[in-house]
C-alpha cells in the first residue's frame, strides 16, 4: 500500500471506528437497545480500529513511550497473578478484558495522529456527556429516563443511573466529571463554533447529571478539577473572584449526600472496613495479590475494594499496584512535558517544577485555541480523585489514558520523546506514591482519622 492509498483511506474514514466505540463506550447500546444485545458490539469496534490504526500509524510505537511497556507489564501481572492464586485453567477470562482494554488505549494513540482529530473525539464525548445529562434530568423528574431506565429508588433522593458499566450511581457521575473541565475549556476559548456550541448546551446537562448522581466522591473530585482548573487558567486578581463565586455556586448546589462525609456514616464506615481487608489481603499476598476479580471472594463483607488503588494493590499485589501508579505518573508527567513547553515561564517538567507550573500556567484563554492539554489533566486529576472512592478500571480508564498519550505525541516535535523516559527520579516517585497511598488508606480504615 503506497502513500497516496494510505492518504485516501485515512479520508474520511481512518477514524469511524474512534467514533463508533465512543459511541458505544459512553451510551450502552449494547445493554439497552434490542438491535444490539447479545451483541460484542466493543470487540467489533476495538479490533478493526486497532489493526486500521497500527497499519497507518503503526510507527507511533517508535516513540517508546513508558506506557508502551508499562500496560504490557501490568497485563503480565495479571496472568501470572491469575495463574498463581486461581491455576492456570483460569487465566483467560481477566487476561482477555485486560487485553482488550489495553487495545483501546493503542487504537487511540495509533488512530488520534492530529490534534484536530483529538478536538473531534472530545466533541463527541462532550455531546454524549450532555446528552446522558439530559437522561439523569428525566429520570429525577419524570420517573424514566432514556430506554425507560428509572432512578435508583432505594435512596432518599433517588440517584440517577444509567446501564451496563453505568449502572452503578458513582461510576456514572464519572462520565460528567470527565466531561465538565473539557466543557469549560471549549466554551471559553476560540474554537470552532460547533465546537462551543456543543460545549455550551452540555455543559449544563452535565453539571446536572452529577447533581442527581448524588455521588460524594464525584463530587469532592469535580471541586478538585474545578479549582484546579481556575488556578490555572486565571491570573490571580480574577482567580480570587471566580474563585469565590464557585465555591458560593456549589455550596447552594452541593448534592443531598455532601451533608454527610464522616466515617460514622454507614456507606462511608463500609468503606472503610473493606478498605481495612484491602489492606489485610496485601499483607498476606505482598507480591501478587489474591488474583484480579477475587477480592469479593477474599473479604468477610464480600464487597468490591470501592476504591482503584486498593483493588489493584490487594488483587495484583505490589507488583500490580506498581505497575498502575507508573501508568498514572507517566501520564501526568506528559501532560505537565506539554504544558512545560507551551509555557515559555517554566522550564522542564521534573517533580519540583510541577507546583510552579501549576500556579504559573497561562496557556490558551479567551480569543486563544482551546488548551487541550489543560482540560485533560484536570480530567484526569479528577478520576484520579474519584477512583479513591470507587473501583473503575474500565474501558473508560484506558480511554483516557489513551487521550492523554494521544495528545502527547501529537504536540511533541518529532522525535523529542525525552520528557517521558522512565528514569531513576520516576521511580523513586511512584515508590513514594505508592506508600503514601497505602499509608493514608491504613489510616482511614484502621484509624478513621477523617
């Protein structure tokens, strides 16, 4: 195949399958609409989209980015763990999810080549976020939402919820945590009209949607993303004021269930106590852990570990857990690598440069393009935040990631791929995440000390 094949191809349709598996990813049909149950609706999109994308932009894996070997490493993890705790006639099942999530997150990479592409996908998932907004308004409303789904109705209020891996009220609320810091960023910035007019209507909806969700940690992760986000977008005189009107807006606005965050309270106390096996299980299990999906099958309470980082340091052990904070440092560490070199007042993106980045940051405003890379690390800061409370290492997670490395490549020169070496300085961080994390969970669950 020459190059003008490969340039015919790639217009329009180099990016159908991104679009179709947003789609899927982000509304269920394939858990609501007759057509489509029983139908592996995210295998047809993933595959075709992951070959197309390694066939087209398969020298993308020339950048040797740390995620590159990192989600290879963390996939190994999993077999071995399954294959240690549950014998190796178990291996498939948690092998094959993890491969296929670990495909969405090339098929991203390889596919998204242009930051025009990256705006496109953002758009759609902004629409989507909105539209799912609109879902949670009818069903707090009327009693039905989209596909007649009702509200969670064993809550006082009811919470809103939607299906498949949405059916749950806080991952749910994930969806339009995600989708209110990129809002913001189109709709205050110059881009394309569309573009601010999607960002406009959904904006709205979303801030809805997570009303109704009615989720603490959802919530408690948007007001980190928000003040993060006006920190670094608003020079300090301006930051204090809209500051102010913020914390004035949600604090009139705060979901029913903010009124009760202490650890007496029975939801949080559960969590607690399952952190506090969490924590038993790696004790017992330091290396590998208990084996993915086998916490509930190792816990008195039989509950889910309600938190990423306790399912992963309990399920795959050190191993895994070292494995998934890398993956959420390099990420980070690209995005500070991006917003480093658009701002000509700071320099590198090393540990100690990131606070002052972060309180010096001026990229794109009003009457600039929007500053995708601001956006997404306050997105992703967000689920970070949220994933505290609740266990969501779903497609969503890899999708994200995937965003994050997209923009990356697509923002770096060529072949200037140094800032996201994993070096020793790297891993001396992720060991002190990685402690800190497991410390403050001991000290919430054993001591309950907030």
């Amino acid at each position: 195949m020459d190059g003008q094949d490969i340039e015919e191809l790639e217009n329009p349709f180099v990016m159908i399958f991104m679009y179709f598996y947003v789609l899927q990813l982000i509304l269920r049909p394939q858990d609501f609409s007759p057509m489509f149950l029983g139908w592996p609706v995210a295998w047809m999109t993933v595959f075709p989209g992951f070959f197309l994308g390694l066939l087209l932009h398969g020298e993308v894996l020339r950048k040797r980015l740390p995620q590159f070997y990192l989600l290879p490493f963390f996939l190994g993890v999993i077999f071995i763990s399954t294959v240690f705790n549950a014998g190796p006639m178990e291996f498939y099942p948690p092998t094959a999810i993890f491969m296929k999530r670990m495909l969405v997150f090339y098929m991203v990479v390889f596919l998204i080549d242009s930051e025009q592409k990256l705006r496109g996908v953002l758009c759609l998932f902004m629409m989507l976020a909105g539209l799912l907004g609109l879902h949670a308004v009818l069903q707090l409303t009327t009693g039905k939402g989209f596909g007649d789904i009702g509200p969670l109705m064993q809550y006082s209020p009811p919470r809103a919820v939607w299906c498949g891996e949405w059916d749950g009220s806080n991952s749910f609320g994930v969806i339009f945590l995600l989708a209110i810091p990129i809002c913001l960023e189109f709709l205050f910035s110059r881009s394309a009209p569309v573009h601010r007019v999607v960002a406009g209507l959904s904006l709205p909806f979303a801030a809805m949607g997570i009303y109704y969700v009615d989720s603490r940690g959802d919530t408690l992760a948007l007001i980190a993303c928000l003040l993060l986000y006006l920190v670094m977008r608003f020079f300090r005189k301006k930051l204090v004021l809209a500051t102010i009107a913020v914390c004035v807006l949600t604090g009139a606005v705060l979901p029913s269930r903010m009124a009760q965050m202490d650890t007496s309270e029975s939801s949080a106390r559960q969590r607690s106590w399952v952190w506090e096996q969490g924590i038993d299980l790696l004790r017992d299990n330091p290396l590998l852990g208990v084996g993915p999906g086998r916490f509930v099958m190792h816990t008195e309470s039989g509950l889910i570990a309600h938190s990423n980082y306790v399912n992963a340091f309990s399920e795959t052990g050190l191993l895994g857990f070292f494995g998934l904070m890398a993956i959420l440092w390099l990420t980070f560490k690209g995005l500070f690598a991006v917003m480093a070199g658009r701002d000509a007042g700071t320099g590198g993106c090393r540990f100690r440069d990131i606070l002052p980045l972060i309180l010096s940051y001026r990229g794109g405003g009003a009457g600039q393009e929007p500053d995708l890379a601001r956006a997404l690390f306050c997105s992703f800061t967000g689920f970070c935040v949220a994933t505290l409370f609740i266990v969501l290492m779903n497609d969503l997670f890899f999708f994200l990631l995937g965003l994050c490395a997209a923009l990356f490549i697509v923002s770096r020169p060529a072949g200037d791929d140094a800032a996201l070496r994993f070096t020793l300085e790297d891993l001396k961080i992720v060991s002190v995440l990685m402690a800190g994390i497991i410390f403050v969970y001991w000290l919430v669950a054993v001591y309950e000390i907030i």
